[in-house]
C-alpha cells in the first residue's frame, strides 16, 4: 500500500518508520514554530497527530481540508505516535464561510442531522457507521456459527406480512409502461405490471418460512418497509430487520432461548470489536449479558401496570397493545434488564401466530422489551395447523401458496425479527432511530 492508516502510524511499533497518511484535518493548533494536526481517514475513531514545521504549512491548510502528508513516525512526549511531516499537499481546501459543523464547538443531533451529506465527518456518526458495520458482521457470524442459511427475501411483494395495510405501493412512474401493461385488460392500474398490486415489504417472514421448511434454519437482514405515519424516535419508514426462522421449534420456550442468545453473543461481539467506537460515542455498557431476561405474560404485565397506574400518564387498554410508555416502565420495573412479555392477545397480533393451547383468545407470541426503545423484537410459534391458519387468514389475501407448506411435510416453525437500527439505538445509547442510519426515511423526509 502507498499509504498507511491512520491505525497502524499510530502504532507505537512503527516509530522511526517513514509513512504516508491520507486523511481529513480534524483540528488545527498553532504553536510557536509548530502546527499540530489531528488527522482521521475514517477508518477508525482514532486520530493521529501530524506535526508541520510553521514555515512549511500551505497557506491553505486547515480545518476540514482532505490532506496527503509524508514523513517520520516519532514518539510524542505523551508516549504516543505522531507523524513529523515532511511534505504536506492540500489535496481540498475546506471553506469555512458555510461549513456547518465548525471546530471546537458541540451541536445538537437536530441541527447535526440537518446535513445528512456532511453528518458522516462528525466524530460520533463516523463511529456509528463503522458500528453498525461491526453489528451486521456479528449478526452474520452468529447466524453461520448456528447453522442458519442467510436467504435473501424480495423487496418487491404482493404481500403484506403482517396484515397492518402499512404497506408502501409500487408501480412504474411511466404512464406509457402502464398503458402497455394494460392492453391484456387489466382494470387495476396499480396492478398492471405484475398483475397483482405490488409493495415493498414489511417483513421477509414468509418468505423465510417457504425456506425454513426445506433448510431448518434460515435468516434475512434485509430493508423493511412500512408507511406509518409515525415521526417518534423509534419508527423508521424504511429500516433494518433481521429475522429468524427455525424449523422443528414448536414451543415459546424454546423460541426464547434462541432469541437471547442471538441479541446476547452479538452484544458480546460487538462491544469487544467496537471498543473504541462505543468509546467515542460514550456508550452505555449494558448491564444485562449475564443476567436472564424476565419472562411475564401479557396478563401479568398488565396486572404490574395496574397496580403503578398512578406513575402513567396513558390509560392501560385490556386486549390491546402496550403503549411505548408501558413497555418502558416494565423495563424499568425489571431493572433495566430486557424482559419478554408473552401470550398476547391474538386480536392484536397477525394471522399466522399459534394459538395457545390453553387459551384461544391468545398466541404463542413474543415482546422483547429493552431500555431506550422498549420493543425490540418480535417474534412468534407460528400457526401449523391448516385448518386453524385457514380461518385466520384475512378476507382478500392470496395465501394458499402459504396454506400449502402446511399440507406438504409441514412441521412446526418459529422465529423473530429484531429492528437492526432499535438495536443500535441500545447499543450506543443512541435517543433518536434517526441518528444511527446514515440517510433516515420518515414521513415529509426522503430528500437525500
Ligand atoms: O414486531 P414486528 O412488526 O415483527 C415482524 O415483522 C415479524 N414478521 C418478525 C418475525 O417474526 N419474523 O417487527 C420486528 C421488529 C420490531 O420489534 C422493531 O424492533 C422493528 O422490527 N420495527 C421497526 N424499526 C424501526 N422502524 C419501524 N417503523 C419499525 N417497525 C418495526
Ligand atoms: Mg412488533
């Protein structure tokens, strides 16, 4: 390589070594006949110090510019690597007359995220970004060290998963194309193209249970979709899920097994590779890897609510779903480990959940509840019986192909899918969806 990173001229092992860095000026500090740089390249969240002789500093260097420079590594006096450049070029100058984030000052994510196309440069989105590429690198390792097949699941659907109608419709933007598409008498122009609607998914999951019934254990991590007319700091129009799907698992027992010990081995690796990230950023350490998560039902949930009603602001609603401060307050109240809450009401879930055997008015699903986001996975035993799933599949949608893996040996499946981003908001004690995605989705945004 021509060029060394900022990483390895840090390291006090190559003292005495000539390097060349390439990078961005991160901080400028004028001395009596020296300049100190603090330069990055953004493959990690160190910086290294250059050090310039006053008289050979290019007149336009300074902060924010992109830089070559050549020279020695030498030991600083506080024991640390430093570059002595002795050739410096200013590959782009940085003009500060505009420039959003200026140095030495603190800003606000609100104001940060105002400029997507320079938020990457901040110090603390940088460590974020190669975050979320150490996470999904985890993700891939534990699902391969366990046996499960990656599948990659359309984006393109007929189908709304999870039977909410926050669906995202597509279609060509040519008129012409339509037209055509319609000659053979398609009515529908939304339909024309594929000849049934088309959308962008909200969830891989019954993609994955096609595959589980033939591979056993089979995973997605994949963009999902969903047009929700929601701008709080947990929803996302277009997000991150990873989802499970295992066959042969047939209790919630079992199911919570596997989901703890997927989001406990990924945090495991992520914290020891992300070290300096999680650093950068302040991040919270969690305090719940070697702890068990809870376990309560829907029923007992309520009942805790019940009895702290006096500490809620939103009315608990029996047979519905949880309001986001509910679900933070049973974190709270189980001291800040994530817990599962289980058994849900079925009118409140999907269709394709199993229905409990001792109580029909419930399935076999999963919450899991953590700190910061509250929901953080969802997941269920899904329905095998056919005549069962038969009668729970809405009016009006095509189904029999997933009717049909119940007929051909069918056998029980279950699975989960985790928000990719909801698990980096935990992770790096991040308050806003917004801020741990590089270019956030949601209603009124999609401009860059
Ligand atoms: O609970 P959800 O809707 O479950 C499913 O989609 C199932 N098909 C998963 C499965 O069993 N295979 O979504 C799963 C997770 C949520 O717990 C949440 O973390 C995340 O996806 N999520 C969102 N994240 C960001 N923005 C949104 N609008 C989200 N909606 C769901
Ligand atoms: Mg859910």
């Amino acid at each position: 390589h021509k060029y060394a990173t900022i990483v390895e001229s840090n390291n006090p092992e190559n003292v005495g070594k000539k390097a060349s860095i390439q990078g961005w000026v991160r901080a400028v500090r004028k001395m009596k006949e020296n300049v100190f740089l603090d330069v990055s390249d953004g493959t990690s969240s160190e910086h290294l110090q250059v050090v310039l002789k006053k008289d050979s500093k290019p007149e336009s260097l300074g902060y924010g510019c992109s830089i070559t420079a050549e020279g020695e590594i030498s030991l600083a006096p506080n024991g640390r690597a430093e570059l002595h450049a002795e050739k410096l070029s200013v590959i782009g100058e940085c003009d500060l007359d505009g420039y959003p984030f200026l140095p030495r000052k603190q800003y606000e994510q609100d104001y940060i995220r105002q400029y997507l196309h320079l938020r990457p440069r901040t110090r603390a989105f940088s460590s974020i970004l190669r975050l979320r590429d150490i996470a999904s690198r985890a993700v891939g390792d534990y699902f391969k060290d366990h046996n499960f097949v990656n599948i990659h699941t359309p984006i393109l659907t007929s189908n709304d998963c999870e039977g909410a109608g926050e669906v995202f419709l597509v279609q060509p933007n040519s008129k012409e194309l339509n037209k055509e598409m319609m000659k053979d008498g398609t009515k529908d122009e939304a339909a024309a193209y594929f000849d049934t609607k088309a959308f962008l998914t909200v969830s891989g999951q019954l993609h994955l249970e096609v595959c589980a019934r033939a591979l056993s254990r089979v995973y997605n991590f994949c963009p999902a979709f969903r047009a929700e007319n929601s701008k709080s700091r947990i929803h996302l129009s277009e997000f991150y899920m990873i989802e499970a799907e295992m066959a042969f698992v047939s209790s919630l027992s079992e199911l919570i097994k596997e989901t703890e010990s997927f989001i406990k081995s990924v945090t495991k690796r992520v914290i020891e590779d992300g070290q300096s990230d999680l650093r950068t950023l302040g991040a919270p350490e969690p305090n719940w890897l070697d702890k068990d998560f809870g376990i309560i039902t829907y029923n007992e949930a309520l009942g805790i609510l019940e009895r702290h009603k006096d500490q809620l602001t939103v009315p608990i609603k029996h047979g519905e779903n949880l309001a986001k401060e509910h679900e933070l307050f049973l974190v709270e109240y189980h001291e800040g480990t994530p817990l599962f809450v289980i058994e849900w009401p079925s009118q409140v879930k999907p269709f394709y959940m199993k229905e409990c055997s001792h109580d029909a008015s419930k399935v076999e699903a999963l919450d899991l509840l953590a700190p910061v986001t509250g929901e953080i996975i969802g997941g269920s035993v899904r329905e095998d019986s056919y005549s069962k799933l038969e009668s729970r599949i809405p009016e009006g949608l095509n189904l029999n192909w997933y009717l049909d893996l119940r007929k051909y040996g069918n056998v029980p499946t279950a699975g989960f899918g985790m928000g990719f981003e909801r698990y980096l908001q935990i992770i790096c004690g991040v308050p806003n969806i917004k801020d741990v995605i590089p270019f956030p989705r949601w209603p009124h945004n999609c401009s860059l």
